[in-house]
C-alpha cells in the first residue's frame, strides 16, 4: 500500500498578503531575504511551535497552580477553602510606585471574584474555582512584593529545599507568562530565544517534581522543530 503524497504548498503569491496582512507578512519576508516561499514556511513553522509551546506551557501551568493550591490550602486549612478567604490570603499590601501607593494584592481578589464568579458562585468545588484562575494569577504570587506574606509561609513549600525564589521561581515563570501572552497572540518567535524558555519549562517543571520534568522533556517537540527551522 503506497502512502499518499501529501499536496504541496501553493505558491506564496499576493493571497498570503491579503490573508496575514502586509505588515505581518513583511516580517517574515525580512528573516527569509525575500524568498517569498520561505517566508510562507517560516510562517507555518512559527504557529507549529506555538502550538508545541502552548502544550509545554499548558503541563508547566497545571502543575504550578496545583501545587500552590496545596501549599496555600496548608497555610489556610479553611473552612472555607482559601479561594473563598480572599480577604485573609491577599489582606491589602502598599507599595508606592511613582507617587501613588498601591495596593498589590487588589488585582489577585480581584481574579478571585472572577475566578468564583466563572465557576458558578462561592458553592462551587475548589477545584473548579482553582481551574478558572489565569497563568497571570499563579504567576505574580511568586513576585517580590509577596515574598513575606506568600513566599516564606507557603509557596516554597511547593518546591525542594535551596529553591531561589526570584532565580529559580519567578523569574523563570515571569518569562513564561510573557511567552505565553506572545503564542496566544498569535506573535513572531524568529527572534525569541525559544530554546531558553524550553528550559524554563523543564527547569520549572522538574522543581515541581523530578518526573515531571523527564515527562515533559520526553513528550516536548519543541526542541525537534528548532532543529528543522527552515
């Protein structure tokens, strides 16, 4: 049984302008010198990688929020669970920028009304209001500005002995979050260092625990689409 030949590219004619837009076309164009062709492949290849980091990111985040859900849940037994003590968990912290003072913990009760709203009110299992939290959510608790009230009483927990919490946590998901805003808007990664947020995600994801690490490592195609970058 002969296996099908599959059909080939069209020629990048002026329907990839009218299709992607001129602008975003032309980007591709200036890393492919012109070559019309490669620009098309290089535009193919980008939404595949995104796609490969989307489900390495998607493994990295569920692991982060469940473990910090355990953590928290630790340092607030409840009852109520911790999502519903907003006001206990995120007790307003100023900080002065520029020459107001701000309190950082009003956008986390904020995304906790969202969060509980979205799920189907405060009756909802913890574990669907935990799901409804964004990556940016997990993602700032880990930020400077929580380090006393978040940091040292709970969410090193989640993680082994020796962990930095600024080298080793938040500035390796900090760098996430922002790869992830840049895939799910569809952006350009010709010149992102994409090999280095791979191993922000193993490197994260093995803190959270070693096999988890190996998992992704072994089920990532991100490293095999690097190496076939037209």
């Amino acid at each position: 049984m002969t296996t099908p030949t599959p059909p080939a590219f069209p020629p990048a004619g002026r329907w990839v302008e009218a299709w992607l837009s001129a602008p975003r076309f032309a980007v591709y164009l200036t890393a492919a010198s012109a070559d019309r062709d490669r620009a098309l492949a290089l535009y193919e290849w980008n939404a595949q990688l995104s796609d490969a980091l989307l489900h390495d990111l998607a493994h990295v985040e569920v692991g982060l929020r469940n473990a910090y859900d355990v953590a928290l849940s630790a340092r607030w037994p409840g009852p109520p669970h911790w999502t519903l003590a907003a006001n206990a968990v995120f007790a307003p912290v100023y900080r002065t920028r520029g020459r107001r003072r701000v309190d950082v913990n009003d956008k986390p009760r904020d995304s906790l009304r969202h969060a509980i709203a979205n799920a189907g009110g405060r009756t909802a299992p913890p574990g669907k209001i935990v799901a409804e939290l964004m990556f940016g959510f997990w993602r700032y608790l880990s930020s400077a500005a929580h380090e006393k009230t978040l940091w040292v009483p709970a969410l090193h927990r989640a993680f082994p002995s020796g962990t930095d919490r600024a080298v080793h946590v938040d500035g390796p998901v900090g760098r996430l979050h922002d790869l992830r805003n840049r895939v799910a808007h569809h952006e350009p990664l010709l010149t992102t260092d994409v090999a280095g947020r791979l191993a922000d995600l193993i490197g994260v994801a093995a803190r959270l625990d070693p096999q988890l690490g190996q998992y992704l490592q072994a089920t990532s195609t991100v490293a095999s689409l690097l190496a076939s970058r037209p």
